[in-house]
C-alpha cells in the first residue's frame, strides 16, 4: 500500500482477515499453532514453508501490529516487545557486542540510563554520555570500537532535540548504527528511518496506546537488523503478547488525530503560562522562544504534547500547584489521553546529583505536563488554581 497517505496506511495496512472475515481484526490468544501434517510441521520448523510455530516467534495478531506500524514508519522490517525497554535492551544486544563502545545522549528516559549503567555495562560494553544537541560532543566521542549512537529526540521534559540528518552523516561516516527512541513524538509526527536513523525504538505503552492501558515496545530498521533482533527476543522471550499487541494495533488507527489534538492542547497551555506573572519560563517546542524551535521545524511534523514550566518560588511553589490540582493526574506517566502533571526533580529526575540537576536544567520549581485529550480550558484552569 505504497501510495496512501499515513491517516489511511494508520487504518488499513495490516489488517487481514481470517476465514470468519471478521472487519476487527482478530486476537490469537495461542500459545502455538499446530499443522496439517509432520510434514508440514518439518518445513514449518526448517523455515521452507512461512507460517506459525510459537507466539514467542511470531503470532497473526502481533504481525499486524508490526506491519502497520513499519508502514507508518517508512522502515522495512518491525519487531515487537514486551514493553519501550525490552525494545531497547533488545536492539543494544542484538547489535553490540562485548569490546564495543557506544555514544547515548544523555537526556534520555531515566530507566535507559539506568539500563547503559547497570545492564549493558556488565557485558564489557563502554559508554560515553553527551549533550544531545551538540553534534562536536558526538564526534569527539567516537572512539574505534564505536558501534552505536543512542539518543531519543525530543528529550523530556525540556524539549532539546537531536538533528538526526546531521547526526546520521557523522554515523555513517563512521560505520556506526544510529538508534533513535521516537516514543515521545510517535511515527505521526516524525520518521527518524526517513532523515537517516538505522534504527527506531519506541515504547508503544505511550503516545501508540495513548489510552494508558498497557506496555508494548518496538524496533524496526532494516530486514538485516530487524532479523538480528527478533533472533534475541525469540531466544530471550521478551516478545509482545496478542493482546497488548491488539491494544496497540488499535491505537494506531486514532493515532494521528489523537498527536494533532495533543498538540494542538499543549500549545494552547503553553501560550497561557508564558503570560503568566507566576511563570519564570515556559519550555515547549511550539513556542518560538524555545532555542529548538527552527531545528523542530526541520524534521517534525508537530511539536508533541509535553509542556513544563518553571514556577517562582522553586519545590514549595511548584508542589502547591501540583496539589492543588483536582482533575489532572499526579504521576510521571506521560502520553495518555489524562493529562498528567509531575515534579521531576523529585521523581523522574531524583536520582540525579544536584550539579547535574542544574546541568540539566531540572530546576526545583520545574513542573512537566504530558497534556492529554480534556477540553483544555479546564486543564488551564486546573493548573491556574495553585499557581
Ligand atoms: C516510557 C519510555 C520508555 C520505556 O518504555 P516502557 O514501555 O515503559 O518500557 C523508553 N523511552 C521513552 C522515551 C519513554 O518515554
């Protein structure tokens, strides 16, 4: 389906029925599947014949989710996880080996730092950190073993953003992999594969669910690195199940008119706190003041749905307009059609040292919306009543 546009490739590519011809497409709560004949079970397993064997490997429901989503994408090969995680734990094995070096940006997912610290570095694996938005800090760090350059943009909660074309043409030029996690944009609003990325990971339990009802990852690139980390998730069994696949697979469907009302919202919200008196600084992507702005427009198609904001007054200032709230939900989840407010200096970003909470801007008074699908006029109203 080559020539559709992605609001109709978002609904039709993927979908196959069953003999029940079923226009929902069907759940395959199954284990494993069984075969006509021991022959067939033979070319089944010797791969002579395509077809079924163990939902470990691969199950018609979590198929379809991976087709659809590598059309939305523009890569040619999908796997799916268990959860964003899986995802990337699974592309750093499949890809990198003991003796190898990677790049990582490191205004990344707090849980993936904790992965490249505790996991990945017990397998003789080294990593160097840079400042995401600084294409000299990547070149100066690749060394001769380096094998990956990881890096999710845009960053959250401040929206800093990584010029994947241009950190494509430093990977290359080196023989590296760039890896980009699209989790916070969603292949509605960018296409990493297309500006250069070998490789996009997401945590489907985001902005593709976007309802807040599961966990699901991917990974998808090429068929050569795609076959790579699917023989991973085989042998280690992080694979997506049918139903959470189903789940995603019809998020996909809303997807695009569910990122355009996400952004639409927050940058109504970010618009208001900039005229507040109370607001020391607004960060979103959709303001022309934000340094990233012109960089966004170059390879986004939207500009997400995370506001945050610094109140005067640092944490005592910014926990009363937190629980001051009565509709928004205090966690650190984001990506859900309930806005969700959260303080991440103490939370996403707690296990920062305080040198590197003010290297990283995560001030005392910083506050992070992930704006979700109300009327927003009530979430502004909801925020305005603490601050
Ligand atoms: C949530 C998140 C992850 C982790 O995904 P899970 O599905 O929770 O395992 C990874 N990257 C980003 C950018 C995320 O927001």
């Amino acid at each position: 389906m080559k020539d559709l546009q992605f609001d109709t490739k978002a609904i039709r590519e993927g979908y196959r029925t069953t003999q029940e011809q079923e226009h929902s497409e069907a759940i395959f709560l199954t284990s494993s599947f069984v075969y006509d004949s021991a022959e067939q079970a033979a070319n089944r397993f010797s791969k002579e014949e395509p077809g079924n064997i163990y939902a470990r490997f691969t199950n018609p429901t979590v198929d379809a989710f991976e087709n659809k989503l590598a059309a939305l994408e523009g890569a040619n090969a999908c796997v799916a996880t268990s959860s964003g995680m899986a995802a990337i734990f699974a592309s750093i094995m499949a890809l990198v080996e003991s003796g190898d070096h990677i790049v990582a940006s490191r205004n990344m997912f707090g849980t993936s730092i904790v992965l490249l610290n505790t996991i990945v570095s017990k397998f003789n694996i080294d990593i160097s950190y840079v400042d995401l938005g600084d294409l000299s800090q990547w070149k100066n760090a690749i060394q001769d073993n380096t094998k990956l350059f990881l890096l999710e943009t845009p960053s959250n909660p401040l929206g800093e953003v990584g010029d994947i074309a241009a950190l494509s043409k430093i990977s290359q030029a080196n023989d590296i992999l760039l890896a980009v996690d699209n989790a916070i944009l969603s292949p509605a609003l960018q296409n990493p594969i297309k500006l250069g990325a070998d490789i996009v990971i997401h945590s489907a339990t985001k902005y593709i669910d976007g309802q807040g009802r599961c966990l699901a990852g991917a990974v998808l690139g090429s068929e050569t690195i795609i076959e790579q980390v699917s023989a991973f998730t085989r042998a280690t069994g992080p694979s997506l199940s049918a139903f959470n696949a189903w789940i995603v697979l019809k998020g996909l469907d809303t997807l695009s008119l569910r990122m355009k009302a996400h952004c639409d919202n927050a940058l109504k919200l970010a618009t208001w706190l900039q005229n507040k008196d109370q607001v020391e600084k607004v960060y979103y992507l959709g303001l022309e003041s934000h340094p990233d702005h012109a960089l966004a427009n170059t390879q986004q198609s939207g500009f997400g749905g995370i506001v945050s904001f610094e109140v005067k007054g640092g944490r005592e200032a910014a926990f009363k307009v937190i629980n001051a709230t009565e509709i928004l939900s205090i966690t650190a989840n984001l990506g859900d059609t309930k806005t969700t407010i959260t303080h991440p200096a103490s939370t996403t970003h707690g296990r920062l040292t305080d040198d590197e909470k003010q290297q990283a801007h995560i001030t005392e008074g910083l506050i992070r919306i992930s704006v979700g699908l109300e009327n927003v006029d009530d979430v502004i109203n909801d925020i305005s009543k603490g601050l």
